[in-house]
C-alpha cells in the first residue's frame, strides 16, 4: 500500500494528466495485466518482447485509478492520473524498493535450483504462526515478479520472497530492490545452463544473495558443490549490504550428517497420533538440541531438505519449536510439484510444474524408492539446457537404465536423446518408446497402466505434461 505522494517521489515521474494532488490517493497494489487489474490499482504499461502495456490502457483504465506509462499519452481518463516515467519497468522496480525501505519487516529470500516455491510456501506456513506474512505468490520470483509482491506489502511483519535467476546478476538485482534479512540457498544444480553457460555461474549468482543478505545465510551443508562456493566466499570476505553492521551469519543443515539444523527419516507411509496418512517421518533436531518429530505429507525426500531449510529459517526468525513442527506437520505441498495422486489403483507422482537434470534426477530416485509392482517414468524434455541439451539428456537415459525401472515412456525431440540411450543400455522393449507430443504419450500410459504401477509424470513447463493426466 503507498500513496500518490509516494508514487511521484519512487519514481520520480510526471503527471501527464488527472487532477490527483500529492496524498490525495492510496493505492493497495500494482498490476501490469489490463485484464486483472483491480480497483483502485495502480497499473504500469510495460513492454515486452510480444506485448506493449500501452495498447491496453484504455482496458486497465476502467478500473485502475492510475497508469504509469513511459510515453506520452494524449487519451483523457476523467478522475484518473496518468504518470510519465522514463522506464516503465525499472520504475515498477524503484517503487518496490521505496516500499520496501518504508517497512521494516522480517524479509526472507529463497533461491536455488530446486525446491524454491515448495520451501517459501513451508517457510510462510512457519511463519503464519507468530507473524502477519507477505508472501510471493506462485512463482512470480523474477525481476517483474518480484517487485509485483513488495508493492503490495502493507501491514505485515514478516516477508519471504523467492528469487530466481536465469543469468548472471540477476539475484544481485532482486537483492537490491527486497534487501533481504535472511536468504536461503536450498542446492545448486545444472538449471538454465543456456544462460549461465557453465555450473559454476550458476553457484556464482545463487551465492550473490550471500552478499546482500542482513542477518544470516541458510545453505544446504550436504551439497558439497555449493558449500565449496560458500567457503570460498567466506575466505575471500563476503561484501556486506551498505545498511548492516555486523557479519553475515552462515546456518547449514543437513540430512543425517553435520549441520547447524539436521533430520533424520524415522518412518514411510505411516500415521500421525490422530490416524491421519503421512509419506515421510523425519526427525528435527535444532541447534539448542530440541527435537520434534514431523510426518511430512509431501512426497520426495528433497522435500526433507526444503522442510530442513524452512525449520532453520523459520527457527532464526524467532519461531518456536512447537509451531515449527505444527506448521510443517499441517503443510500439504504445492500444486503440480510431485502431487501423489491415486488412479485405477496406480500410485501417480505428478511433478509437472518443471524440470532439469536435478529435479529429474531426484524425482526419478523417489520413483524408485516409492515403487511397488513396476516403475513407469514418463519424461518430457528439460528445457534451457542450451549446449548442455544433449549430454544431461543423455545422462538422464544412462541413469534411468541402470535403475530398476520398468517403463520409459519418453516425450519431446530433446528426450529422444535420453530414450535413445535407454535403449542403447537395455535394448528395446514393448514397454519403452517416444513420442514428439503428449497426446501419443498419454494414449500410450493407459494401455500400459496396470493396478498396482507406479508412475512419474515429469517435464519442463514448455510441454504442459499435465495433459496426460486429463
């Protein structure tokens, strides 16, 4: 929630027209969509490669009661104000940091290549308990997204965020408009390899937010490759944010080794002291040596991870034990981010929201760990790999045939590869083919799918593997 007044001074833009005076006005939020903009907004005309902002002023006018815009307008709006700026979108970002600096609220930020959204939503969850909580809300963890949610921030008392990156310095960016209190780094893995080019770069910018963050760094201490990152940063002197005044705490956690915050899985597919089903017992044990005993409802055991980087947050930003394991122990997952689903008596991992060498890799293990008669993985491409395409497609294939997996149904040209490999490992088989679209692939599960099959539906957002389960 801002003002006029604040708007003009964040942006230092030009009122083109509307006859709002400085304060006269207090805006709830922004939009950047004339088709969901809401009453009283503010909505900000943005360019893109296939859209202009501009073109729909007239539409987001009927209900927003200001637009920013980065070219002159001639159209009247009555009781309306239209602002000049030099840049939509950085002025959307300046915004958001001016409406950040104005609240001192708990910020969190979540980075990594997996598991982001699952971990914010665990973390709000814990945070919920003691605190009034702004959240991202899907994904919108880019530099849009983000400033989409801090301009909305109001009342509350805590904030968590995600960031995501697809090149280098764009953690850094999102950094300097949220200023984050604490960050989290849940793994470091070969995603948008198109755009960092190397792994390396990759753990370079995730490790950007360690630089930003006020209070404390909450990394995972069992992945060796980030740690080494994380070392390296602390020998050679983090850069610390301008505004704070002391070291930049580093928190680790870890399953079933050393780490500042540890679990252990107790138990699979049991039920909690009220007879209610959960898929993974784990064990938290904190720093001042409480432990709490959760029964995770989410599938995967990298959700043990995401629930481990959440408890450590959480915990650091004054959570009690008990509400900590009471959040967790209430929390029911994401949507489409491996959904355990039940069909013609097969046991279904839907996990379509997206993919990469990582994820596919870990999604494929718990396809194997949660099997009962036969394993049927059903894969489509992971995108932005860009050189890296053929060789993590590939690997994928070589993994998936020394597993016992039963089936592999795979989907896309880029996952030819990996079929191709498969088979090239195993030797061809009925139960194994590809397909180049998901129509094929979902005519092909039903004639294959038998009681008893467990089954991993898996592939990058770009090929809407949800379909196969219509």
């Amino acid at each position: 929630m801002f003002t006029h007044c604040d708007l003009l001074e964040a942006t230092s833009g030009t009122i083109l027209s509307g006859g709002l005076g400085c304060g006269d006005s207090v805006y709830p939020s922004v939009s950047i969509d004339s088709r969901t903009v809401g009453e009283a907004t503010v909505f900000f005309a943005l360019r893109g490669p296939r859209f202009d902002g501009h073109d729909f002023l007239g539409d987001a006018m009927e209900k927003a009661l200001c637009a920013v815009v980065e070219h002159p307008v001639y159209e009247l709006f009555p009781g309306r104000a239209v602002v000049l700026v030099d840049d939509s979108l950085k002025a959307l970002q300046r915004l958001a940091a001016y409406i950040r600096k104005k609240h001192p609220v708990q910020l969190a930020a979540v980075t990594g290549s997996c598991g982001k959204t699952t971990t914010k939503e665990m973390l709000a969850a814990i945070l919920q308990k003691k605190f009034k909580v702004l959240k991202t809300p899907g994904n919108l963890n880019n530099h849009i997204g983000l400033p989409l949610t801090l301009s909305a921030m109001s009342e509350e008392d805590a904030a968590v965020v995600e960031m995501g990156a697809s090149i280098p310095g764009d953690i850094k960016t999102l950094c300097e408009i949220a200023l984050p209190d604490y960050g989290i780094i849940t793994n470091v893995g070969p995603a948008h390899l198109e755009g960092f080019g190397s792994l390396e770069k990759v753990r370079e910018t995730k490790l950007e937010l360690m630089d930003h963050v006020g209070k404390a760094i909450i990394v995972n201490g069992d992945d060796d490759f980030l740690m080494k990152g994380v070392t390296d940063k602390q020998y050679s002197g983090p850069a610390k944010r301008p505004d704070t005044r002391s070291d930049v705490k580093v928190i680790t956690f870890a399953v079933g080794g050393k780490g500042d915050f540890t679990a252990s899985v107790s138990g699979d597919k049991k039920k909690d002291s009220k007879g209610k089903d959960f898929t993974i017992g784990i064990r938290l044990s904190f720093p001042d040596g409480e432990k709490r005993e959760i029964g995770l409802r989410t599938g995967g055991m990298f959700n043990v991870y995401n629930a481990l980087a959440a408890c450590a947050c959480g915990y650091s930003m004054g959570v009690a034990h008990d509400d900590i394991a009471e959040a967790l122990d209430s929390f029911r997952g994401v949507a489409m981010r491996f959904d355990i689903r039940q069909r013609d008596g097969a046991t279904i991992l839907f996990d379509v929201y997206n993919a990469n060498p990582a994820s596919m890799a870990e999604a494929v293990k718990e396809l194997v760990r949660l099997r009962h008669r036969r394993a049927i993985a059903v894969l489509g491409d992971m995108l932005e790999l860009g050189a890296y395409s053929e060789e993590k497609h590939r690997e994928l294939g070589e993994m998936l045939a020394k597993l016992p997996v039963d089936a592999f149904i795979a989907v896309g040209t880029r996952m030819e590869t990996a079929y191709e490999a498969f088979i090239y490992a195993r030797g061809k088989s009925p139960l194994s083919c590809h397909f180049d679209d998901t129509s094929s692939a979902k005519d092909k599960l039903a004639d294959l799918l038998s009681e008893g099959d467990t089954v991993l539906i898996k592939g990058s957002r770009g090929l809407k593997m949800e379909r196969i389960m219509d």
